[in-house]
C-alpha cells in the first residue's frame, strides 16, 4: 500500500485510529480458524457510517482492497486479510440507537455484541431469537454478514429471519438503506437479502433493523442420553415427524459430552455414548404437552434416561454447557478445526454414522455436535495443525463429509459460511448456472472486487489478480 494512503486514512479517522505496525497487525491477521493466516496493510477504526463511507471511497480511489471485521469470531475464513488490504473494524460502532415496542423492531449499529441485543429486547419484555454459539462476543453485523444460525435455529429461524432493514455502504462510497418497518413490503427486489449471507463481498452493512417477538411465557427444558450414537438422531427424526417443533434440539456425541462436561462441571452423564438437549418453549399448555411428548419418543427410541431440568437455572446452566463446545473441545489438541454441514433432518442418522466412519477410515480424532433439530452437525477435527500428514489425513475425511453431505442432498454450510475455507467445495453443491450467477451479481455490485476478495468464490478483477488470491489463501 502507497505510504500516502496511510496517511490519508490518518487524516480521515485521526493517527489512533490507523494500526500499521506489525506488533498491532497480528490479531487482525485471522479468525476462529485459526489455521489461515495473513496480516494486511493497516487496520482502520471508524465510529460512524460516514467515516466508513469516506474510508471506502479512498480505498475505491487508490484500488485497495477492504477486508471488513468485527470480533473475528467467524470459522470459515471470511475476515481473513490479503496482503497489502484494509481491514475496516467496526467495534467502535456498537450503539443500539432504537427499540421500538409498537412496531417490535430494534436498530442497532453493527458492531453491537450480539447479547446487548438480546438483552435489550429484553429490558424492554421482548424476544431477540437467534443465538449463536459465540452470543457474547459476536457482532451483529457479522451475524448478518454470515447469516448466523443458533440453538434456537429449529422453531425461530435464523439471523435471516430477522432483518427488517440495514444501511449500507457500497463499494464506491454511497451510502443506501435497505429494507424498512413493514411487516409486509414487496417494493421491488428484496436487496436487503441479498446482502444477508454476502460475507462482506458486496457491502459494508453499517446498521442493522431487527425484528423483535414476544417472549416465550414458559419454557422447559430435558435432557436424553443413549448408548449410540443412531438412537439420538432417530429420536429427533421421529420428533419432527410427528410434528413437534420445539425451540432447541441439541446432539453431543461421547467425545463432545466428556469435554464439555470436564470444562463446565454440571454433573453431565459422561458414560452416555450420546447426548440430547431439547427445549420447549410458548403457552404452559402446550409446553407441557410437547416436553411430555418428547420425553416418550426419547424412551422409545432407546434413550438410558430423561432428565427434566428442575428449574430456569438449571436450564441456563445445561444451554450455557452446549454453546461451549467449541472452547471446551480447543484444549484437547493444538488445532481445533470446526465444520458445518447440514442435511434433510430423515438424513440425520446416516450423516453422523458416516462422520464416525470417515473419522475411523483417516485414522483422525473427530468430535461431532450441533443443532440436530434442523439437520446442523459440527464434525470438529482434533489435530495439530504443525503435522502435515495428519492434516493431510483431514482433509482427506473433510472432502468425504462434504461430498457426502451433498449427496445426501444437504449443504456445505448451514451457517458458518464459505469463507476462504470451502470455497472449493461450492461448485459441487452449485452444479448449474447458479455458481456463475453468484459471480454476475459480485461483479455488478463490485466491478474493481475490492470487497473481501477471494472470498466465497475467485473473481478475476483489474486491481487483484487471481493469482494473487489464490496465495492468500
């Protein structure tokens, strides 16, 4: 990058606001997979939309690439840098600027964590549903970037779900808000979708409008263990077959349970091959009548026991367990690599059978957990990252799942995102004129691809070549 664009950006958003020295660079050179790398050009802090939209401009002007970020929570690779870009942190925006209670709406800019938006939906008796994992240290707009899912994915849908509206600021600089409070509004395309998902390669998204519901007035939740790992994943088959749709229906195979119990101490049963969260939230009634439900399916597929959580605490305490997989599993081996498949939830038994065997097959160390209710398995790699041939022998079983996870009809990624870790795998799932149609819309939106290149697919382009990409990779 031309020392003069430095400079300029230090003009822009003032000298402690622009980090270019290497000590300052690193923790901005990955994200949450750990294993790509790559430190950029300089790190830029703007507080505000018009800062962002000056910023972009310059980079539109001198043909520099902008890689944008929040927490950097992400595990596809989608905030990874390339060489000589910008990395455009958006941490300093995080003002919640509005809760609306007549018209159930929360607007909040988009480095807001993403539990201060639970927690003011809450403040005001109202209901944020979709949770990921990474809740507390997560932002909003990375949620929407990457179209985040959670434990409550089943009944209340994902970040998708809940976005009214969003500002925007595209790759020349302008400035363009997206969406509206209408519950219903089919003026013209629906480009506030098309930019959920879009993993920062055709806009900055600066703000952010929410749907808010009511809150749940009860809830209850259980706990089932079996003795394999099949029994599980028929019980949710069952469960949703009989046209049950509780809000959370989480699965933990023996290695996970025995993390996850060792990190948290809750008095998990270690000894069960499997594991079931299931959740049931809305009227008493009906809470009541479906946990009773779940818990005769549970037994007559097999489960050792069903646990019902005594109280709210009890249940905070067993959801709290399950979001910390991942940070528990990250203490068994150097490298923790942590996937994202879904498939058809009647696929279910056979996805998680075949993990087992492709784990066994590459002689590799795999824990697998997700959001079963709606067909979401995480295989998470226990490896070294500094052993060549057992990362070899990873890949190897990682082609396997995804190219089983397509057949099965499922998906690369239920919403982690592509990132630059699976984007080799997109045109397997992409086979027809959908894969270059993705690339016709980045390069309308984003002619100069200065927006996170290399992202999701290669685009050749004028300023980054693709080899270039390629490296950064």
């Amino acid at each position: 990058m031309k020392p003069e664009t430095i400079e300029r950006l230090r003009s822009l958003l003032a000298p402690a606001r622009v980090l270019t020295s290497k000590e300052d660079l690193i923790p901005y050179g990955f994200d949450g997979t750990a294993v790509l790398q790559q430190l950029p050009a300089c790190v830029v802090f703007p507080v505000d939309t018009q800062e962002v939209s000056a910023v972009v401009e310059l980079a539109n002007a001198d043909d520099v690439p902008i890689v944008t970020r929040g927490s950097g929570t992400g595990l596809s690779g989608g905030s990874v840098p390339i060489s000589d870009c910008i990395v455009l942190c958006l941490l300093r925006m995080n003002r919640i600027l509005e809760v609306d209670t007549d018209n159930l709406t929360l607007l909040a800019e988009t480095g807001t964590i993403t539990k201060s938006i639970e927690d003011g939906a809450l403040a005001e008796g109202l209901f944020y549903p979709p949770d990921p994992s990474s809740l507390k240290v997560s932002t909003i707009g990375g949620n929407v970037a990457n179209n985040s899912g959670g434990l409550r994915g089943l009944k209340y849908g994902v970040t998708r779900d809940y976005v009214m509206g969003m500002e925007v600021v595209l790759p020349d600089g302008e400035i363009a808000w997206l969406g509206n409070k209408c519950v219903k509004d089919v003026a013209g395309y629906s480009l506030k979708d098309l930019f959920v998902g879009s993993e920062g390669t055709l806009g900055i998204i600066t703000k952010v409008l929410l749907k808010l519901v009511p809150l749940p007035p009860a809830r209850r939740t259980l706990l089932a263990t079996y003795s394999t790992l099949e029994a599980g994943a028929e019980t949710v088959s069952s469960i949703i077959a009989e046209k049950i749709i509780p809000c959370t229906l989480e699965f933990l195979d023996q290695t996970t349970l025995r993390c996850v119990e060792e990190f948290a101490k809750i008095g998990l049963p270690t000894e069960a091959t499997s594991l079931l969260l299931m959740e049931t939230d809305g009227h008493s009634a009906v809470v009541a009548e479906e946990a009773a439900k779940m818990e005769a399916i549970a037994r007559r597929h097999g489960a050792i026991e069903v646990r019902v959580a005594r109280d709210g605490l009890e249940a905070a305490e067993l959801a709290t367990a399950r979001r910390s997989a991942f940070s528990a599993l990250a203490r068994v081996r150097p490298t923790t690599i942590l996937e994202d498949v879904t498939v058809p939830r009647s696929r279910l038994a056979e996805m998680v059978r075949f993990v087992e065997d492709a784990a066994a097959r590459h002689k590799v160390k795999v824990a697998n957990f997700g959001h079963m209710g709606d067909g979401n398995l995480h295989p998470t790699f226990l490896t070294n990252e500094k052993d060549p041939e057992e990362m070899h022998r990873v890949e190897l079983a990682m082609d396997e799942i995804f190219d089983f996870t397509i057949e099965l009809g499922g998906t690369i990624t239920g919403e982690h995102g592509v990132g630059l870790a699976k984007k080799k795998h997109l045109p397997a799932q992409f086979r027809d004129a959908s894969y270059p149609l993705l690339k016709r819309i980045k390069g309308a939106l984003d002619p100069k691809n200065l927006f996170n290149p290399g992202k999701i697919f290669d685009l050749q382009a004028a300023s980054v070549s693709n080899e270039q990409l390629q490296n950064d990779a």
